[in-house]
C-alpha cells in the first residue's frame, strides 16, 4: 500500500492504481470530471499509477492546466478528422492555448470555409465514436522508423530535436496516432462542445515560426464541457470582434497598411496621428513635471555600440542591419532601443553624486525585425513609437526611483481608464541558459533581490516567470490582453546593474572616489501604436473627450443655417476644443447617423432657431438628445471635460 496526499486528506491505495481510478474512488463526479492531475507538482495523465507515496491534485476544466488537457485533446480530434477527410495532409503541431486549440497542417494550400466545416462535422462524430486514448512510448530509433513510414516529416523533425534523455510518447485513438507528451482526456467523448473558426479559411503559419521554412495551414477552435459554456464564449468572441482594433481601427480611419510599403509598417492617418500626438503630449508634460530631461537620439548607430550594449550578441537577429561586416568598413543597424545612446549622453560630461538621479526621458521612433506571423495590427509591428526613459541614480536611491516609475505608471493606465486591466509580471532570468545573459550569478541574484524588495515594500501581485529578463536585468512587466484574450508586455521597468560598468559610466561619490551607477530603464506608457490599440478596444473606438481626435461636430440643418454652424464651430476651435461644420447639402439625420457611427462625442445640431438664441441642439454619446443648450455653457462644460481627463461611459472592458 501507498500513501496519497490529497488536497485536504489522506487516502492509502494498492500500488499501481491508476490515477483515473484513485478519482473514482474519491467520488463518482471527480472520475468525471477530472481532465488530469498533478502528481508531487507535475501534470499527470490519469492513466498513471501511482508507484509510491505522494501528493495528488485532480485537476478539471476550471483549472488552467486541466482545460489545456481537455482542448489539447480536441486538437487531436481535430487533425484526426483532417486526416479521415484528407489523408494526404501532413501533421505538424497541435497544442492548446489560452482560450482554446489550433493544429498546423502542410496541406499545399490553405483549408476554405467549406473544408473547416466539413473537419468539424467530422470532428463531431469522432467524438460520438468514444475512441479511447492510449499512451504509449517508443525507443528513438523506433519512433523515427514510425514517423517515416506514416510518411510524416515535421513529426521526424520534432523527435530529432527532442534531447537524448526525453521519453518520446505517443497517443493513439483509433485510426489515428500522433506523436504526443500529453496529457489527454480518457476518450473522445470527454468533449463535450467543439467549434473551429472557418471564417475566411485556415490562416498561415511558418513552420518553427520561421520565415524561411514552409508556410502551413493552421485551423483554430475551441471546446468546452457545456454547450452553454461555448454559446457564451462565440457571443463574446463576436462583440470582441466587432472591438478588434485591426478592423475597427481601419474603419475609424485611424491607420491603414499598404503591401507596398511592408508588413508591420502601419501608416497612422490623420485621427489616428491625433490621437498618438495627444498621448505624446500627456506624457512629455508628466514626465517633465516629475523631473525628467529630454533628449533626441539618432535613429541608428554603427555595429560598434550594439556590440558594446550587448545587443549585437544578444539580439542581433531583431534588428535591422544595414550593410555587411564582411565588405563594409562600417556596418549600421537601426535602434531596437534607446539605452546605449542615452548612456553616451552621460558619459558627455562628468557627474557628481549631487547629480544623481538623472531622469533622460526620449520620444523614441525604434525598429525591430518582427517575424511576419507575429505581426498583428498596431499590437506588433516593425517601427514604433515609445515612451522610453532611463534613470541614472546610485544604490541607495534605486528604491525610490523605481516607485517613482511605477507610481507613473499607474497615473498613466489610470488616467486613460486601463487599470484594471493590467497585470504584474516579475520577469527573472534562467541561470540553466547562461549564454543568453550578461553579468555573473551574483548581480543578477542583486538586482533581482532588490527588484523583489521593492515590489513586496510596494505590495504589487505579481506572476513570476523565469527566463523573461532582458538579457541585462530582470523585469517589471505590465500585461495587457487584447479582446481576443491574448496577452503582450505594454510597459516595462528594468533594474540595470551591468551595463553602466561596460559603458564605463560613472560619477564622483562623496570620498572623491569613482563608481558605476545603477540604471533603471522604464517606459511609462510602452508603445504608442499598440496603446493606441488598446484603447480602440477598450472604447470600441468611443474615446474619451479629451481623447477624441473630433470632439465635436456642428451639423446645419440647411443651407441658411450654415454660417452659423461655421460660427459655433470657429467659437469651439477657439476655446481650443477639436471641432467640424458639416453643412454639406444632406439631411440632418443622415449627418447624425454618419457621426455616430465615427463615434464623435457631440453633436451640435443648428438652424434657424439655434441662430437666433445663440444656442445648439445637443446631442451626446453618453447621454443622447438633450435639447437647447447655450454655446458658451457647452463650451465651458467640454473644456471641464478635457482638462479633467473624464474617461465617459464607454469603457466596457470584453472579457472573452
């Protein structure tokens, strides 16, 4: 007999009982319910025995791991039914995600809409079937000998990476086997619910995300226990759809992209550079208020100061390089960051310890070689804007500089009603893969120690993750979902305790003595463009006032009203309000309905009437009609409005 520690019990079993059976000996409804389980903190397939005394968790749907489980085995279903349908596709990889499941095909050409739906209804009656799913491992000679004669070459390819000690696994389902780690549920017919998005066919996928190996066919979809569940789920995917900045940003006329200018190089339009210039102007004025200092850096730098930041080294494959170190005498790359000309800036003229803190804060234009399938609207681009900063301060005043960054970020998210939704994350380095950092173990247990002082003292929940420091410090990240649910970093604050040594800053401390500052690099609003997509999602394009590339909009009700529309409109302007006259010959509602749908915050609709008492018929997004309004109380109210930064009432955040 073994000793099972469960959650909040202890249960002896025969050695060799298998997880799935230990749930059913708990309870009828856990055997049922349970996807997987965690055997002494490692995920488990519940096909396991259990050979000696440990501790067990079940793990269902409602846990992360346990829907991944539960969908990763839907991902099978999924190129199951593919292979059944088309059996000359070739698989590559099929794993969950955060809110569902995808699998990558070679199918020489991208599946339609029709083929999507047919894989699902095929899908569906794989799961009727109640295939059982078995495990089992082979040698890897044996492995390799199945992958070629299944004529599958991206499954060869994966086992020739797997390292020389992995236990190479398969799971089989009736007619179908793939090359799998799992965990998996018991059978097919643990799925209950299964939808694949075939609007618009199959997307394209570079196998190993790698731009120079073969484009595959990728088809997303989703499963849940209950119908109901996934009903839920589509009804929110669709308003988020109708939120996605790629699509509404494009039918605001905030940005466009053209095939022949690049992918990844958005064009803002003329809203769109607004409503960038506005935030610009925010934070330039804050950061200055707070005691920053500007600078103006070049936008590229000779091969020779990336080497000595690191950045040749470490990250030489995202930059843009302009010129050949074989042939060229000087070899250029344009800036992935601002950092090392900052530091020239520093080290331009010497520096007491009464100097310190320094505060360089830069409007930084920077360049990075994105993949192409990485790319999304003005999420992830090739060229973009940032609010990037990097303070100078000695060890003791490290504390209190790094709250001052995160005391600004949390004014920043605030202000433009994102606050609750971000989250921390501590990003440390992974000692197991020294060759991707600088520094030795014991400045990075330092900065790390004091990065986790700061935010216990400043009582942030953080998620930790290892392996996400820059390759010069570990980080504060700031996370952000989009309306799909997919996470990036948006603002960052990084401890620094190598780079000032390699670019031999320094200041005179108060014995005479030399010594290396430490230096903090922060952003306090990240990247314009993809907060600029954050907000269109936030907002449904509904900005807030003083957001609002057009705040108000005059519209004549005819043509002997139009000089008094140019007059309110001129007033508007003049009180320093954003303001348009539309007195085109077209009906009154026509012009209403045409503003709403830009989502223009009021509007002031005149004739005759309005003329004569020196009045305005208000309309406005958050209140709808309200009637005769003098010109001059409106003016004072939307001036209020702007300088106040009132965020309005359209500020629903989609959760999907």
């Amino acid at each position: 007999m073994i000793k099972i520690a469960l959650r909040d019990s202890f249960k002896e079993v025969e050695e060799g009982t298998k997880l799935s059976d230990l749930a059913a000996q708990i309870s009828r409804g856990l055997a049922q319910a349970a996807c997987c389980a965690l055997v002494d903190g490692e995920t488990k397939d519940l096909r396991e025995p259990l050979v000696k005394d440990c501790k067990v968790e079940f793990l269902t749907f409602d846990d992360p791991l346990g829907k991944r489980a539960y969908r990763h085995t839907a991902s099978h279903v999924l190129a199951q039914a593919a292979k059944r349908l088309f059996p000359d596709v070739l698989l590559a990889i099929g794993p969950a995600t955060d809110d569902g499941f995808y699998y990558d095909f070679d199918h020489g050409q991208s599946f339609t809409k029709e083929e999507i739906e047919a894989i699902e209804a095929e899908m569906k009656k794989i799961i009727k079937e109640d295939i059982p799913l078995e495990r089992y491992e082979l040698s890897r000679e044996d492995a390799l000998a199945w992958a070629r004669e299944k004529g599958e070459p991206y499954k060869e390819e994966l086992i020739t990476l797997l390292p020389e000690s992995a236990v190479i696994s398969f799971y089989k389902q009736g007619d179908f086997t793939d090359l799998c780690a799992g965990p998996h549920l018991a059978s097919t017919k643990g799925i209950k619910a299964v939808k694949l998005f075939a609007e618009g066919g199959s997307s394209g996928a570079y196998w190993q995300k790698n731009e120079k190996n073969k484009m595959l066919s990728r088809i997303y979809g989703t499963a849940f226990p209950k119908q109901l569940d996934l009903d839920n789920y589509l009804k929110a995917r669709e308003e988020a759809r109708k939120r996605d900045h790629n699509r509404l940003g494009r039918e605001l006329k905030l940005f466009a992209t053209s095939d022949i200018i690049g992918q990844g190089l958005p064009l803002l339009m003329p809203k769109g550079a607004r409503v960038i210039q506005l935030l610009q102007r925010f934070v330039e004025d804050e950061e200055e208020r707070r005691g920053y200092v500007l600078t103006k850096t070049p936008f590229m730098a000779k091969s020779d100061l990336y080497k000595l930041s690191g950045h040749w080294d470490h990250y030489k494959d995202g930059m843009f390089v302009l010129g050949d170190e074989k042939k060229d005498d000087e070899v250029f790359a344009l800036r992935p960051m601002t950092c090392p000309f900052q530091f020239e800036i520093y080290k331009a003229e010497q520096h007491s310890y009464r100097d310190l803190p320094i505060r360089y804060a830069e409007t930084s234009t920077l360049f990075r070689n994105e993949s192409s399938g990485e790319m999304h609207g003005l999420i992830r681009v090739r060229q973009f804007t940032i609010s990037e900063g990097h303070l100078v301060c000695t060890r003791d005043q490290l504390k209190d500089e790094f709250k001052g960054c995160v005391d600004l970020i949390k004014f920043m998210t605030s202000t433009l009603g994102l606050q609750d939704d971000i989250s921390f994350r501590f990003s440390k380095w992974d000692p197991k893969n020294r060759e991707k950092y600088i520094g030795d173990e014991a400045v990075w247990e330092d900065a790390q120690g004091a990065m986790r002082e700061i935010i216990d003292e400043l009582g942030l929940d953080v998620k930790e993750e290892e392996g996400e420091a820059a390759f010069y410090g570990p980080k504060l990240d700031i996370q952000a979902k989009n309306v799909f649910g997919k996470e990036d970093t948006i603002i960052t604050v990084q401890i620094d305790f190598a780079l000032a040594e390699k670019f031999k800053m320094n200041y005179i401390d108060k014995d005479g003595s030399k010594k290396a500052p430490i230096v903090i690099h922060r952003t306090s609003i990240g990247c314009y463009e993809r907060t600029l997509a954050l907000l269109v999602e936030k907002y449904a394009g509904a900005f807030p006032v003083w957001l609002a590339p057009v705040q108000a909009r005059v519209l004549a009700i005819s043509d002997k009203s139009n000089s008094y529309a140019t007059e309110v409109c001129s007033m508007l302007k003049a009180a320093g309000l954003r303001a348009e006259a539309d007195t085109r010959a077209e009906k009154v509602g026509f012009k209403m309905r045409e503003s709403r749908l830009e989502k223009v915050p009021y509007l002031l609709v005149v004739g005759e009437k309005e003329a004569e008492s020196g009045t305005v018929a208000l309309w406005s997004r958050a209140a709808g009609e309200e009637g005769p309004v003098a010109t001059l109380d409106f003016i004072k109210r939307a001036k209020e409005e702007v300088e106040k930064r009132v965020l309005g009432m359209e500020k629903e955040t989609i959760q999907v």
